[in-house]
C-alpha cells in the first residue's frame, strides 16, 4: 500500500492470480501450424493459419531489412 501510495497508482480490481490468469490467454496456443513464408518456405510456427501476421524466413527477413 505505501508503495501504490508514494507513486500514485491506483488499487488493483482484480486478485494476482486472476490478473496472471488474463495475461496468459493472450498468449499464443502451445500449438504449430504448417505455413508458409513470404519468400515460398514451409516452416512450423505458433501463428494460426487465419492470423494476418506475414511470415519471413530468416533470409527474407535479412533482405528486407538490408
């Protein structure tokens, strides 16, 4: 409390354990999917297929930002 007083934060509204409980299922399924980069490779990963996050392999990666 002396802590959350002296930098002014407010009170938490919900228990630890329920605050640990949101943050981790916002985190992605302990699950891969087959997809494919943008350069034309296979890889395994843990974005879902129907996710709208591009993939790049390290090569493609290396050229774009190059």
């Amino acid at each position: 409390m002396q802590f959350l007083r002296h930098m002014k934060l407010p009170l938490p509204r919900l228990h630890p354990n329920e605050r640990h409980y949101n943050r981790t299922k916002m985190r992605n399924p302990m699950k891969l999917w087959k997809r494919v980069t943008e350069d034309g490779i296979e890889v395994m990963t843990s974005y879902a297929p129907d996710r709208p996050e591009k993939i790049y392999s390290e090569e493609g990666y290396n050229t774009l930002v190059n």
